[in-house]
C-alpha cells in the first residue's frame, strides 16, 4: 500500500458531496414509490369502475 499526503479538506469535501448525492437519490426513491403507489391506486379504481360497468375515469365521490 502506498502512503501520501491527502488534502484533509478535500477529501472532507468529497464525503459531504457523496453524501449529498445519496441523501437525493433517496428522495428520488421514495417520490417514485409515491407515484407508483398512486398509479396502482388509480389503476385499481379503474378496474373496478369497469368492474361495475362504468366507463374509466368516471369516479364516484
């Protein structure tokens, strides 16, 4: 193994930047769980209008 000098700093930098990222890739998971989780709400009201004869799209409130 190789030994060196290392910029403190930078490397500080480079964790807080990595952290950064992962931090918004998670936010970007769970938004896309949200969505999916709305799509299949959607999709299982369509069904079940259609279910009962209605046309998709047309939801009883």
């Amino acid at each position: 193994m190789e030994r060196g000098v290392f910029d403190i700093e930078a490397i500080k930098q480079a964790a807080a930047d990595l952290i950064g990222d992962i931090e918004e890739g998670l936010v970007i998971v769970d938004e896309g769980k949200a969505t999916g989780s709305e799509m299949a709400a959607a999709k299982a009201r369509d069904m079940a209008s259609l279910d009962n004869g209605a046309e998709a799209g047309d939801y009883a409130t």
